[in-house]
C-alpha cells in the first residue's frame, strides 16, 4: 500500500504525524508498569523457539511463525476461554478515515471465529526498527475503541504492542493519549514477556 | 496478426493459462506421482503443537501458515536440515515475464541459506481455499526457481511444489516443459503419510 495524496491509504501507512493530524491522536512514553510476576514458559515453548531461531527468519512473515506466533499461542491455550486470537483478520472499521487494513494479531473477549465487539488488544509483527511502527499499531488500536463504542460495548483502555520478534514495546490508548511502553522486552527473557502478556490478560478477564 | 499476450503482474495472478502462453509449460496430471510414501512418525513436539493450535481459528492464510504449514515444515527440517524452509522471501526472477512477488515456503537445498540460495529445489504455497485455483501460481515460481538455478550454472532442472489450505496438500513437479499434478490429496489426518511425501521430495535431492 502506497500514500495518496499525503494520507494513508490504511493501517499500514499511519503514522503517529497521521494520529495527531487525523484522529486526533496524542502520544507520549510513560512507565506502563505491565511487569508484576514472572511466568516461566514451559519446556515445550522453550525447545520450540530454540529450534525454530535456527531457521532463515529475514521476513516479517518468517518471524511471525517462528518467533512470534509460538508464544501468543501459549499466552492464550495457557489459558483458556479467556480471549479469542484472531491472525491476520481484515479488520475495515473507518475507511474515511483509512482505518482500514490487515491486523496482525487481535484478542477479543468474545470467544467466536468473527471479530465482536470488544477487541481489547491488538500487536503488529515486524522485521524492522519496532519504533518506526507506532503509528499503525496505534491506528488499529483506536479503530478498536471505535469499533467497540460503534458495537455499544465501550472500553476505555486498549493494549497493543509492536514486535520484531526479538523484543516487545508494548502500547496502551487511553484517554485520546497513546501511551509508548518506557520498557521494553525480550525474546531472551521469556518469563518478563509472558509475564506482561499476563497483566494484559488479567486486566480484561 | 501477433497475438497479444497479457503478462501477470506477479506469481500471484498466473494462470495455468499464462504458464503455457509464456513460459511454454504445459500440464499433466500424474496418478500417485510421489508413491511409494514412507510414514514418519510425528514427533511429541508437532503433536503438541497442533493439539494447541487445534483450538485456534484459522480463516485466512496467515493463521494456516503460523498454526499448521510452517510447524510441519519445520518437523521435516528437523530430518533433514540440509533443506530450510525459507519464509515470505520476495523472489524476483524475471520482472518482465511477470515472474516476480513473493513466495510463501521455499526450499533451498543450500545448508547455510539464510535467505534464498540456490539451489531452491521446491517451493510450497499456502492459500485458505481452493487447491486448485493456484496451480498457476505455483507453476510460476517453480519455473522461476529453475531458471534461478539455471543463471549459477545448478544441474537441478527438476523442481518441486505444493500448494496447500493447512488441512489437505496437492504436490506438483516441474519437469522438462510439464508441470506434473500429483493427483494424489496428502492431508494433515494422515500426518505420517504427509511428512512422508514431503520427504520424499526432499530425498530427490539428496
């Protein structure tokens, strides 16, 4: 997808100029504090992993299969009926507003195969600089709060999080202010990064 | 009058149609083209991974390749570690034939290959609906990945496919000027029969 005219033409184009100028959108780093216990993975994730970092994983593709996929997968089966995973949903909420597009991995409270109202986190695979793609996660995560006050189920906070499958910056819309994780974390340690995919858990269910 | 040939943008549009019209393939089917198939058990690891992700969706080609395409080629790599599948790499072969985009899995038989190397020795194409909309697709890259081959001076002419929704798998072979459709359905319910075909195209190049 290309720019036209000096917009985005969906998701993928936004940046955090495009939040400001089109949606309003504030952004700031803050300490979102997402880490309070460890959560060892299992042996299972841990030789998964280690076997699939051997393989070619250039490709924004590659490590969403190799790297990033695993572990949402043992995020969510650890715990089940919690929230629905849904890849590589279109997810066409605002298309005036170019809120539109492909979302790399959205949860929702509702446990079936369509996307319902509410979606309470969204997160972006990358194979480059996980900074430079704050403004489509972003977008996707305020097409999310749209989304619920159109379906009448409000929520005031949203989660994202953007990754290269090496390390996690994690994001929270609240308040019209997009909020930048001051901490990041890492494939290398598995017990932070499950650990803050707990606290998001636990703070919807 | 010169007929006028139209060139797909990318692998992606290929038709069965535009393979013969361009790159002078033609197809055929062939009955149990990869008979006889050897089963290999499934590790503990695959089962656990696909009991896992049994109780996820998968609607659309991205969730089939993350929860049943890529674990099972990694199984098979795990065997065979000379052949690493290669994921979402862009393959530009020869733009103006329309023999560009990119290629969901494709196998190098390079033990170092990080990304494509020669030589690819077959190239395997997840979609999340009908087998048989893409063989032209997939007819596409093979031929480019024998041409990729052909420019390094590789003896590797014969190149393998598949073109898989994640449940049910169809291999093709791309032989001469045919492309060869296996008219054999391997399907993820016979997993040992499954892992067995892909190694059967792996042993070709050993």
């Amino acid at each position: 997808m290309a720019r036209k005219n000096g917009k985005p033409s969906s998701y993928s184009d936004y940046t955090l100029e495009d939040l400001r100028a089109i949606l309003g959108l504030d952004n700031r780093k803050e300490n979102l504090n997402l880490l309070h216990t460890l959560v060892p993975p299992s042996d299972f994730l841990v030789t998964t992993l280690q076997r699939n970092q051997v393989l070619p994983i250039n490709t924004e593709k590659a490590r969403a299969e190799l790297l990033i996929t695993p572990i949402l997968v043992e995020w969510i089966t650890q715990n089940p009926q919690k929230l629905q995973y849904l890849s590589g949903n279109t997810f066409d909420v605002e298309p005036q507003k170019f809120l539109k597009g492909r979302c790399d991995y959205l949860f929702t409270k509702h446990l079936s195969l369509d996307i319902v109202a509410p979606v309470v986190a969204i997160f972006e695979a990358k194979d480059d600089n996980v900074d430079n793609w704050y403004g489509q996660c972003g977008a996707e995560m305020y097409a999310a709060k749209l989304f619920n006050e159109q379906k009448n189920e409000p929520y005031p906070i949203i989660y994202g999080a953007v990754t290269d499958g090496y390390e996690w910056v994690f994001l929270r819309l609240e308040n019209n202010v997009l909020l930048i994780d001051k901490e990041r974390y890492y494939l290398r340690n598995l017990a932070e990064l499950l650990g803050v995919l707990k606290t998001i858990m636990d703070f919807y269910v | 009058m010169e007929k006028i040939i139209k060139i797909p943008s990318s692998y992606r549009y290929y038709k069965l149609a535009d393979l013969k019209n361009i790159c002078g393939i033609t197809y055929a089917d062939a009955d149990k083209m990869l008979a006889p198939v050897q089963d290999i058990p499934v590790s503990a690891i695959l089962k656990t991974i696909l009991e896992r992700n049994a109780s996820l969706p998968m609607l659309n080609e991205k969730a089939k390749s993350e929860l049943l395409v890529m674990p099972i080629l990694t199984e098979v790599w795990a065997l065979n570690k000379n052949f690493k599948p290669i994921s979402g790499a862009t393959f530009n072969v020869e733009p103006r034939k329309g023999l560009k985009g990119v290629a969901d899995f494709l196998i190098s038989s390079n033990p170092n290959a990080r990304e494509i190397e020669m030589p690819v020795v077959a190239i395997f194409e997840a979609k999340d609906d009908k087998l048989e909309s893409w063989y032209g697709q997939c007819g596409a890259e093979m031929y480019a990945a024998r041409l990729f081959n052909e420019r390094e001076d590789n003896n590797i002419h014969t190149i393998h496919g598949a073109i898989t929704n994640g449940v049910a798998w169809q291999f093709l072979k791309l032989e001469g000027q045919t492309l060869f459709i296996d008219t054999q359905i391997y399907a993820i319910a016979n997993l040992p029969q499954l892992l067995g075909a892909i190694q059967k195209v792996y042993n070709f190049y050993k």
